[in-house]
C-alpha cells in the first residue's frame, strides 16, 4: 500500500518554521511553536514513535550520505534558535524526506496531530535516528560544546556590568539591584532553554546519557556549564553575593525588597550547588556581626521588657526570611546565630536588670516571653532557674526576717506563693525543675529564723477559725487553710505550730470562740494527714473532751433538778484531760459564796460517778454572762470570770482602789491590770477610772459607770480572753523548748542502745536523721554531756570521741 503524495492544496505550506522565540508568529504562511509543548506533548509523541516501529518490515534501512552531517546542523539550528529566541525555517518536503524510515506513520500524523507537533515530531525522529545508528557520543559532545559557547558568551554581560562604587549608597544600592535582576533573567533564560533542548534530546538523555553513569545529564549538563562560566566567576559571583546580602540588610532595617527575585537568585546558587559556600558562610558572618552589634546597643539603650519584645520580633523576621527566600539549610544556623548574640551573649546582664523588675510588677507577658526565649538558648533554662531560686529567697527572706512585718507576715507569705504559682503554671509552662526550685526556695528562706513563722502561722489560722470572722465563706475559709498547709509543709519546727496551735484551739472552745467545727475538724484532717496521727491525737483527744463534757452537763442539769435548793446561777463546766490540753499555772481567786456553793454540788456530783479522780479547777478561761442596770436599762454583759469578780465588787459599794480589788478578789497583779483596763480603758467602759489614762497605775479608783451606754443588748467584754499575752508567748516557747530536750535525750538514749559503742559524729548524723525540728550541734553536744552526767552512757578513756552505752 503506498504513501500518497503530500497534497500542496490543503492549505498547508511547503516552507514552514519554527518560532523558538516564545511569541506567536503572525506570518500567515507558517505556523508558531509555543516552547512548552516539547513537555506536555511528549508522551503523545513518544507513543506514536512505538506504534510506528511496530508498522515497519525488520530490515533495517541504510541512512543517506551525509544524512548525520545534514541533520546536526537542523538540530543545532534549532539550538540555537531556542537560545537566541529567533525563528528558523525548513523545507517541510526535505524534512519529509530525511526521515523517510517512518513514511507509513505520515498518515496518521496528519490525520491525528497539528502541523507543529508534526514538524516538532520529525526533530525528535532525528534525534533518534542518530542515536539508532551510533551517533549518539558524537551528538552528546556536539550538544554540550554548543551550550558551552552559548554560555560562554553571556559572561561578557556581566563582566561589562559597571563595577563603580558611587559616594552615595542609595545609587550604589540601586546599581546593585540592577545587577542582580540582570542575573536573575539570566538564569531564567537559562533554564527555560535547557528544558527546551532537553525536550528534543529527550531521546538521547534517556538513552545514551542514563546507560553511561559518568556522563550527566543534559540538564545537570546545562548547571554545570552555568556555575563554571558564569556563577563561578569570582568578580560575578562576589558581586551577586554583596547584592543579595545588601537586599537583606536593607529589609532587616526596615525596608521593603523584591523577595521574589531573593527567592529565585538563592535558588539559583541552591540548584548549582554553591549557596553554602559561597552565600550562607558570609551570611551568618554578617548577621553574627549585625546583631552582637545591636545586642549591645540595645542593652544599654531600652529596658528588659522592650529588649525582649524586639529579640522576639527579630526571631519572627529572621523565620519569616527562611519561608519566604531563604535555604531550608540555613534556619539552624541562622536561628542559633540570632538567639546567642541577642540572648546567650547577654542572660546574665538581661535577669540581673529586669528579672526582679519583672516578678515585682507581676508582669505575666515578659515573663512568658523571657522563659520562651530562654528555652531557645543553650543553658539558658538553668541560668533562669538560678535567677529565679534567688529571687524568691531573697523576698521571701526580706518578708520573714523582718520583724517590723511579723504582723502581716503570714499573709504577705500567702500572697507571695500564690504569685509564685501563677508565674511558675502560666509563665514557666509547669516545667517541673521552676516548681520545684520554688519549693526549695520557700523551705530554706522560711527557715532562716526559727520558730517564729511556725508560732505566727498558728496565730494566723487562729484568726481565721476565730468566731466573728466575716472575711471568708466556708468555701473560701477551706482554700485559705489548703494554702496555709503548703506554707506550714515548708516548716521545720513543726512543734512549735503545734504547741501555739494547741493553746489557741484551747481558748477558741473553752472561750465558746470557734467560728465552725466543721472548720475546726477540717484543719485538723488537713494536719494529721500531713503530719501523722501522732501529731493530732491531743489535739483530737481535747475535742472528744468538749463532746464528753455536753453530755456531762446534761447529766449535771438532771441532777440540780433534784436538789431541793436550786441555784439562781446556771453553772457550766468542761471536764479537761490534762495530757491533753496546755498546761496552765494554779491561780486561787476568791469566789462568791454562791459560787463556790455551786462547785462543790458539781464536785460531789462528778466524783460521785467517777471515783478515783482529782479535780482542779482552772478560773483562767472561765467565762459568764452578767445582768446590770444603767440609766439606758438593763443589759447583759459576756465576761470572764476575773472581769465578773471585779464588777461583783460594786454591788457592795461605789468606788475601790486597784489594791483593795486586787485584796478582795484575789487575782494576779499582771492579770489584774489587764482586767481593770479591759473594763475601764476599752470601746466597753463599764467602770470609770480615776485619773482618766490608757494604763492602769497602783494609786488608781474605780467606780460604776452609770451612764454606760451601748447599742446593743449583750455586750461582749471578755475579748480579752482570747489575747495572748507576753507571758503566754514566752511560756509556750519554752515548753517546746523543754520538751526539744526531752525529745533529743530519748533519741540520744535510743541510739546507743541500739548501737552500744559510737563516734561522736555518726551519733550527731544519727540524731539530724531522727529529729524533726531543726537543732544546732551547740545544742546537741550539752545533751549528749548532761546524759554522760545521769550515767547514761560514757565516754572512751582512750578516744574522747567515742561514746560508750552504760546499761
């Protein structure tokens, strides 16, 4: 079956040409080929060539004389069109001819393609026809000397480039942006030209290129020659390193840049394989230099607070450029730069100027951003961690070794914890090692002067389970004592909280002065749970005390109802174990008549079920309620049992000296002093004192106020109960001191049975491990000297520091 003839009256010219210029020809009698068609019809070509094989006989014919020499040049005159964006022309009967080998597919591709493919078909048939008869190696290196001149000749470009440096930088700056759009065009050319040869040399790339390792391809071949002639060029390549660098330095001030032509020139020295040598090594060195220059300008010129806002908004630029234009690569070395210049050069110098500033001020967004940043920046954590341990000692010190402040010691402690908290939870992200230095902190700090934020803290809950306490709900009374507990974990001598704690839970029930049980009994949960039942048993051993003794007084009124006298006084007593309770000092006062009447009916009643056992009676917290007359009317008067002794007095007359008060009632001179002031010099003055003064001296009288006035009906005076005197204080101080003694004397006794024979200091490292409150060795030695006296244990004759048990 033969090849019809080409019919010239389709329309169709003989002399067609090729446009490589990119635009569209308007010459009616050709046709344009838009470049990209070499990638996006490739396939189809390709398979039309595998369909083609498949129609033609086996014998494979001979080529033409001089078809190898005819056709290169075709081929690299349509290199050289691609390169130079011209157009060329050819004989579409001679192309026809030439390739000859595939007349029987001319029928499909009129029928199937447009005309360029058909022409951009035949250049790719040429190419494999070459490489079909082993022209391959020959074609190869005339393709690569070809791109070779090509690129040889665009270096003259820059070369010729004005390399002046003008006096003004904004010229110099725009001499430089010109250079390098001028590479950038440059390198676009260059790659879109590559893929276009490549696109008709696929066949030889695939083929000759892929079996021969060595060899590169044809567009590694294209980047090679680029880099060699071009980007290797020290003149161009220093000069499109400074003007990229100065772009950046530009933008870094404030400026806007064309990031787009950053993006592709970085790219570009990217894809030839020379952005880290010979871009991002003199990069690093100018931002190492730009910002230990601004570290140090700006530490001395802007506060912490600002410094750090600019060090965060310089990180997000810096990222930002690594998004936008900048290598993946260069990120870690560039983020590192900033946070060591900006921060890692400058930790000390930031915490000690603005840390203490920081925390005072409660200023939660630095803070934040102080621990972001620092967490960047190797040992930038620890040295934050010091800073903040440091911190907290020495405020917290200023607060507990301050006498002046022991009144709102506690409270100020509060408050300073919970501040510490939030930073820690919202600021330090709950980083473990922060909360647990703001423990220790707490604990050493606290502990600097013994004894007396443990005594004050058990002052402290006092006032909060105290009746006529309006400050908290129960809600709010439960979340003061669960930050109480964290403040009383830090403590060392818990004994002497106890002991303080003890004589106030005493007052507040004896005195009828707890605010709630409920209370009472959830702070004494809170403290058995931290410190053991031990720790509680006396404090719990008293409350069953007060439940033993309503039933009691049940029992008491039952039995006063039989009696064929009753009493006009209605009489109260609580019933104290004494291992349980604080010991208080025998005061004998002299009763009315009426009222020691009363207390021997109660005695009798008592020992008469319970025999065997001794009552003492304690008139220190006893308390009554009195009716009395003024001009207002009757009121009634919520005393102690010293205060009603001396109102008593002035049934029988009108007026008394303090010494004939002190003679008649028989109250302690101190206690005296502090009862006739509570009556005659408080907001109550139910006596009049004469000289009028806010002590009480030895030569003054008192009389009934008459004219007494008040509000209210009941009328509490006896407030003076629950106020701890100096007597109280220094009592209750020395008694955990004795029983210090008492506990280091057991534990000294204890160990040298168990060991017999010891060291002096093994014995003193045995005793820090037992005791529970903190101790000096000074202290420890005249115990272990006053057990040596008792004959409970000796010491070596030969080695004076070894100790002998004595059984």
């Amino acid at each position: 079956m033969g090849l019809p003839p080409l019919n010239r009256n389709k329309g169709i010219s003989l002399y067609t040409f090729l446009d490589f210029s990119g635009n569209s020809s308007s010459d009616t009698s050709g046709f344009s080929v838009n470049p990209s068609f070499h990638i996006t019809n490739l396939k189809y070509v390709c398979r039309i060539n595998k369909h083609c094989c498949s129609l033609f006989a086996t014998d494979r014919p001979k080529l033409a004389e001089n078809y190898t020499e005819d056709t290169w040049l075709k081929l690299r005159d349509a290199v050289g069109a691609i390169q130079n964006s011209t157009s060329i022309k050819y004989n579409l009967e001679e192309l026809y001819q030439n390739v000859y080998l595939c007349v029987c597919l001319l029928r499909f591709c009129f029928l199937l393609m447009p005309l360029m493919h058909f022409l951009c078909f035949f250049l790719l048939k040429a190419v494999e026809n070459l490489c079909s008869y082993k022209v391959s190696p020959t074609l190869y290196k005339q393709l690569r000397q070809v791109c070779e001149d090509h690129v040889q000749a665009q270096i003259h470009q820059f070369r010729e480039y004005p390399f002046f440096c003008t006096q003004h930088c904004q010229e110099k700056s725009l001499d430089n942006l010109s250079f390098l759009k001028r590479m950038n065009r440059c390198w676009q050319d260059h790659c879109r030209q590559t893929i276009m040869i490549r696109s008709i040399f696929l066949f030889l790339d695939r083929t000759y290129v892929l079996q021969n390792s060595l060899l590169p391809s044809i567009w590694d071949t294209g980047l090679e020659l680029f880099r060699t002639h071009i980007v290797s060029d020290s003149a161009v390549q220093k000069r499109t390193v400074e003007g990229i660098l100065e772009q950046i330095e530009l933008e870094r001030n404030g400026e806007t840049v064309d990031r787009s032509l950053l993006r592709s020139l970085l790219g570009m020295l990217s894809d030839l394989q020379v952005y880290k040598d010979s871009f991002e090594e003199r990069f690093l060195t100018e931002t190492n230099r730009l910002y230990a220059a601004e570290g140090q300008r700006l530490m001395q010129e802007r506060d912490v607070p600002e410094y750090l806002h600019h060090v965060s908004r310089r990180l997000e630029e810096e990222n930002d450029r690594i998004v936008s234009y900048l290598d993946q690569s260069t990120q870690k070395p560039l983020i590192s730069c900033v946070e060591k210049q900006l921060l890692g050069e400058h930790m000390t110098a930031i915490l000690q100027k603005g840390l203490s500033t920081l925390l005072d001020e409660n200023r939660v967004t630095e803070l934040a951003l102080l621990y972001q940043l620092f967490s960047k920046v190797k040992g930038g954590l620890p040295t934050l961690l010091q800073f903040w341990r440091d911190y907290i000692k020495s405020f917290g010190g200023e607060i507990v070794c301050t006498p002046e402040k022991d009144k709102d010691m506690v409270q100020e402690l509060l408050d300073f914890k919970d501040k510490m908290d939030n930073v820690a939870q919202t600021c330090f992200a709950r980083n473990e090692s922060f909360i647990n230095a703001m423990k220790e902190a707490f604990e050493t700090f606290i502990n600097k002067r013994p004894n007396k934020p443990a005594e004050l803290i058990a002052k402290y809950v006092d006032s909060k389970l105290r009746a006529g306490n309006k400050e908290a709900t129960e809600e709010e009374l439960e979340r003061i004592l669960d930050k109480i507990m964290i403040i009383f974990r830090f403590i060392h001598g818990k004994d002497v909280f106890e002991a303080f704690y003890k004589k106030d839970l005493a007052k507040r029930l004896l005195v009828g002065k707890s605010a709630s049980v409920d209370a009472e009994k959830s702070m004494l949960s809170k403290l058995k749970h931290e410190c053991g039942a031990a720790f509680t048993s006396k404090l719990e051993g008293m409350f069953k005390d007060m439940e033993l003794s309503k039933d009691i007084m049940i029992q008491f009124k039952q039995y006063m109802q039989n009696q064929s006298e009753p009493s006009n006084i209605e009489l109260t007593v609580n019933i104290l174990t004494m291992g349980y309770w604080p010991s208080y000092t025998p005061m004998e006062v002299h009763l009315p008549p009426e009222m020691v009447k009363l207390q021997e009916v109660f005695k009798l009643f008592y020992l008469g079920k319970h025999s065997g056992r001794k009552l003492q009676w304690q008139p220190t917290l006893g308390h009554a309620v009195l009716k009395a007359e003024f001009k207002e009317g009757k009121k009634e008067l919520q005393v102690s049992l010293f205060q009603t002794l001396v109102l008593l007095m002035f049934n029988e007359g009108e007026e008394f000296s303090m010494e004939e008060i002190r003679t008649a009632t028989g109250i302690e001179e101190g206690e005296l002093r502090r009862t006739l002031q509570s009556l005659a010099c408080g907001k109550a003055r139910v006596l009049n004192k004469n000289p009028r003064g806010k002590d009480v001296e030895d030569g003054d009288r008192f009389n009934f106020n008459n004219d007494f006035k008040h509000k209210l009906f009941r009328i509490k005076i006896n407030q003076i109960q629950m106020k701890e005197t100096v007597e109280e204080q220094v009592s209750t101080t020395e008694r955990v001191f004795q029983d210090r003694q008492y506990q280091i004397d057991a534990a000294v006794v204890r160990i040298m049975k168990m060991r017999k024979t010891l060291s002096h200091n093994l014995l003193v490292s045995e005793l820090y491990n037992q005791l529970k409150f903190p101790v000096k060795p000074g202290d420890l030695k005249k115990r272990i000297e006053s057990l040596i006296d008792r004959d409970y244990m000796e010491r070596d004759k030969e080695t004076p520091n070894q100790y002998h048990y004595v059984a």
